[in-house]
C-alpha cells in the first residue's frame, strides 16, 4: 500500500500524534492540506490503513473542492442545494474572497453569514406563513441558530422554533419539511403516531431530507463548516 494511491497529487497530507487525541480523525484545512490526527502509539502501517479505508471520502471531499473552484469561474453561488447565478457584484466579490482564500478571514465569514441568513430568513418567513396558516399552528418566536446535526427545534413550552443556518445549502422543498416538522411539533411534542400522521398530511415523503444529506453531506458539511464555523 502507498500513500500515493490514496491522496491525490495536489493534496498535502499531514499528521499529528497527541496522546491527547483518542480516536483517529481526518480533516480538511483548506483546499489543499488533509490533516489527519491520531493518538501517540498509533504507527505508520495504522495511519496507513485508516487512510486506505477512508479513500472514498477523500475523493469524494476534493471533487466537491473542484467542483467549488469550477463554478468560481462561472460566478455561481451555492444557495438552497444549487449553484445559482447571483447577479450582485457586492456578493460576487465576497464569494470569490471566501473560494480563494487559504483560510477565510472572520470578516468575509460574518459579511458571508450574514448574506445566507437573509437569504433563508426571507425564505422561511414566507413559507412560514403558507404552512402556519394551512395547518393552523403558529410559532411564538423564530430564532436561528448554527447547529450542524439539529434543523430545526420546537421548545416544546413556549413554541418557540428555532432553525439552523444550514438550511440556507438545502433545497427549498426540504426545508419545508423541516418547517412542517417543527410545526407539528407545536401540537405535538414528541414523535408519537400522532405527531406523524399530522406530518404526513402536509408532507408526504418526510425522509426526503435524510436521503439528500446522506448523498451531499460531505461537501455540504465542509462548506457549512468553512462559512459557519469560527
Ligand atoms: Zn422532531
């Protein structure tokens, strides 16, 4: 087994033992350095194989790095799970910062935060009020957040929602499911039958979303991370 045939050529692979780590962990720096970190008594043919076991992702994290690149050169910005054509030389600029920089500065992360927080407050507020009107169920409060495994939540008390900001990388028609899910919620607290039969209603393949971040979550996770993530 050779290292070669595992990280492609324009990619710099680096490792770092600590006694402190506990599990062995891959990760992109930036575009072009993997860092890999493992525990202090892991050896070379270890390292090794845990690299040859992760190879797919590995391809599967620069195709989705070039493919960032390619649609640089086409001015696009990935909003709502799609490359778009964003007519706003202001969000141009920023988002080719953001594409070309080693590592993006805070500020073009909170200019670019800011940018996907709009753009997903205006989307939820109207398809808010379709849905609320349609299932009768209102929020007291809508908040946002920056949680990576948690799209949405309903505090089951105050009816309160709250969305993560990673809804702005997902289709449209998903996040409408999470907006029906939360919804439901305000009647429901728990996921009992009850809770599903209300959801099913409104939405009829609720499993939608898992299925499409099981297949994007890689690029969509080391994007959400690049622009959310300090
Ligand atoms: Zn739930």
């Amino acid at each position: 087994m050779n290292i070669k045939n595992i990280i492609p050529p324009n990619i710099q692979l680096k490792i770092i033992k600590n006694r402190n780590y506990k599990y062995l962990r891959l990760q992109f720096k930036d575009f072009s350095t993997l860092l890999l970190t493992a525990p202090k008594h892991i050896n070379e043919q270890e390292c090794l194989n845990f690299l040859q076991s992760h190879k797919d992702w590995i391809i599967t994290q620069v195709d989705s790095q070039n493919k960032i690149t390619y649609n640089l050169l086409k001015e696009k910005i990935f909003l709502f799970g799609e490359w778009i054509d964003f007519r706003d030389t202001s969000i141009q600029n920023l988002w080719q910062d953001f594409i070309t920089a080693k590592t993006p500065s805070l500020a073009i992360k909170t200019n670019l935060q800011t940018f996907y927080q709009k753009e997903l407050h205006t989307y939820i507020q109207s398809s808010l009020s379709h849905w609320c009107s349609l299932m009768n169920l209102y929020p007291s409060e809508i908040t946002y957040g920056k949680s990576i495994r948690q799209l949405g939540c309903c505090y089951s008390n105050s009816h309160k929602i709250r969305f993560s900001l990673k809804l702005s990388l997902i289709p449209k028609t998903l996040i409408d499911s999470v907006i029906i899910h939360e919804l439901a919620h305000i009647k429901y607290p728990n996921h009992q039958k009850e809770f599903w039969n209300l959801v099913l209603t409104y939405d009829k393949n609720p499993k939608n979303i898992h299925l499409w971040l099981k297949e994007n979550h890689g690029f969509n996770l080391y994007l959400y991370k690049r622009i959310f993530k300090n």
